[in-house]
C-alpha cells in the first residue's frame, strides 16, 4: 500500500494525500471558437451537407484547435507543423485529433483510413490518435487520452466495425496526456518503412519501446546512471557526508542544506540514500531538480522505496512563485504543488513513497502554461 510523507513548511501543507485531480482543461475563447467556424466552413460545402454534418464540422474544428493550443503551450521548443485534416506533425510524429462529445458514451469511431492497413508505414508507426472531448455547456475541451497506431492494430480483432469506421473504446487509450508530451519529446520516430501490411509482422515492425522510458534509480545505490539519464545529463552526486563543506555553492554542498531542512521536517533519510540531480531550462527559466532515492531494507515482503525530490533553480535567485510540481502513479496524481507568493520558501519538496514495482511520472510547469514532463522515476536496484 502507498503512502505518502506531508512535508510541511510552518503551518503550510505541502502535498495533499490522495487527491484526485482532473486532467487539464483548455478554455474555448471566442477567437478559437471564431476560427473553428471558419475553418469548418471553409473546409466541406456547407448547402450539400445537412446540419448534424455541420454540426461534426465545427466540433471537429474546435477539437484539432484546441490541441494545437495545447501543444504549443507545453511544447515551446519543439515545431508544431499543420499537415493535413485533423493533424499534426511534431518532431517527426503525427498527430490526428478525435473530437467526441460526453454523449459518445465509453467508445469513439476512428476513421478506417486512419487505421489503413494497406499502406501501414513509417507514418503509421509514428501515429498517435489523441481522442479530444467538447464540453459546450461549459465551453472548454478535456484531453481524455491517446493511443498509438500499433497498439490499436493490436486489437483491431476484437473491435467492432462499421462501414467506414473502427469502434474503440476508451479504456484502450492512456489517461494520461501528459506522457503523450513526454514520448514527443524524447522518443525517436521510426524512419522505416513497410511496403505491405502482413498481420504476423506486428510485432516485428521498428516501434519504440514506451517502457523504456523511466529513470533507474535502483542503479544510483550502485553509483551507476542508467541511459535515459545519462542522456538527459542526470548528474550522480557523492554519498551525502554532513560534514562535507565547500566555500562554492555546488549541487553537493546545496543539497547538504536542502536535506538538513527535510530532516528538520520530519523525513528521516537514511545513510545509504543517493541523490542525483537534472539542470534544465523550462521556458525562460534555469531550473534544476534534485532526486534522492532509498529502500526500506526491514521490509522483506512487498519491500518500498522513496523519492524525495527537490525543485530550485540553477543560480542564486529563486524560482518562480506560481511554478508548479505534480507526481503521479499510474491510476492519479498524488503531489499538486504550488509555489505561492504569501512564502518564503525558495524550493518545492515532496515526496512519495511506494512498492518497488510502482513508479511514479513528475512534470514541472511554469505560471505560462510551458510544461515539462520527465520520464517515470522506477527503482529495480537488480536490474543489472
């Protein structure tokens, strides 16, 4: 069972247990809601099409809008190219945009030609359907997940078809839109190409892998650094000494401080922890986080692990307030926190502590709405 450590400074809660928070929404202003008619106007002949096809037009329009907003939002360094009808291409992925409506119920149609088996290609092994629903009572749309095209091909025999459509139900797709920023942003598109579809060559066509993204942090009691992180430049730091001192603000000397402060919050770290740290820009901002890792080794059934992570920023000056940290696990977020102005704190805290087989995804994000999302932090010290 998990369970999660409140750190708190003064009388202020840092993490709220088990609150369960919604995905983000995206707010549809009266410009988006402008251009979507536009555009769905422009796009089929209005006279031949009757008014539940005009209706699909405009939601349609609102959907492949509101996505783009959301992807330009979250991934500022990355180029977002508009491509044909209902998709995106980013950083060699293509992205097609679903919209539904809360009267859809539990499954969406996706196109036949979207699946299109015939010419199953590099652009199908780089394809990922992003299913979009319009709330219009409340005017905003809610990302309710995605799905790659080789995993739906995987289950195309027990889907329903209709004429033109393949019925998929939802709890297909991954609730969690965040990784889908992930994957777009570390993952490598598939340049092959397969001339013709042979269903027995599924499993044999170039996919990535998504389970390879985490971070090993079980490697880091070893002094070890797996390749995710040492491509995304994690630096191992030395076995914390309390005694160790430095005239020079290092990340070593800085964390020193930071788990003196942790201590006095309550959470006990033990001697054999080992920490690493990530420097990286998110926006306009110089930001650097601090992991530190350890195993309850008392526990000789279900055994647990912590993560206790440590957001500042790379100089002397202090984050933002507004910048925001989120964890969760696989079912929910467990950690929302916030920088607020009405502190004195200069870091964000949290921790989680879970059994070794759970891992947990964290993203960072400032006040602008620029998103990161980091690969899933795991613990599987036997790995090697």
């Amino acid at each position: 069972m998990k369970t999660i450590n409140l750190l708190r400074l003064g009388e202020t809660p840092m993490i709220s247990e088990f609150d369960t928070i919604p995905l983000d929404a995206i707010a549809l202003s009266p410009d988006l809601i402008r251009h979507a008619l536009a555009l769905s106007q422009s796009d089929n002949k209005s006279a031949n099409k009757n008014a539940n096809s005009q209706w699909q037009d405009c939601i349609d329009a609102i959907a492949y809008l509101s996505i783009g907003e959301w992807l330009r939002d979250r991934l500022s360094n990355i180029s977002l190219d508009v491509t044909e009808a209902n998709c995106f291409q980013v950083n060699g992925f293509t992205i097609y945009v679903l919209a539904m409506t809360r009267s859809a119920g539990d499954s969406v149609e996706i196109p036949i030609n979207v699946i299109d088996l015939e010419t199953t290609n590099s652009k199908h092994s780089n394809l990922f359907i992003v299913a979009v629903e319009i709330q219009e009572e409340i005017e905003q749309a809610l990302v309710l997940g995605f799905i790659r095209h080789a995993q739906l091909i995987e289950h195309l025999p027990e889907l329903d078809r209709l004429d033109n459509t393949c019925q998929v139900p939802l709890s297909l797709f991954d609730d969690q839109p965040e990784r889908l920023l992930l994957y777009l942003q570390h993952l490598e598109p598939v340049l092959e190409t397969v001339r013709a579809f042979q269903p027995e060559a599924i499993t044999e066509l170039p996919q990535v892998n998504m389970t390879e993204l985490i971070l090993n942090t079980g490697l880091w009691l070893q002094s070890q650094l797996d390749e995710i992180a040492q491509t995304l430049a994690w630096q191992l730091l030395p076995t914390w000494q309390p005694n160790y001192a430095s005239a020079l603000r290092s990340p070593a000397t800085e964390l020193q401080t930071i788990v003196s402060e942790v201590a006095r919050l309550t959470v006990d770290i033990p001697p054999h922890a080992r920490a690493a740290y990530q420097d990286f820009q998110l926006g306009d901002r110089h930001l650097r986080l601090y992991a530190t890792v350890w195993a309850d080794g008392d526990r000789t059934e279900n055994p647990e692990w912590t993560l206790l992570l440590v957001l500042g920023s790379q100089s002397s000056n202090e984050i933002p307030y507004g910048v925001r940290m989120r964890i969760r696990d696989q079912q929910q977020v467990l950690v929302d926190r916030r920088l607020e102005p009405n502190t004195n704190d200069i870091y964000l805290y949290a921790c989680v502590t879970g059994e070794q087989n759970e891992a947990f995804t964290v993203s960072i994000s400032l006040p602008s709405g620029v998103m990161l999302t980091l690969p899933a932090f795991a613990f599987y010290p036997n790995a090697l």
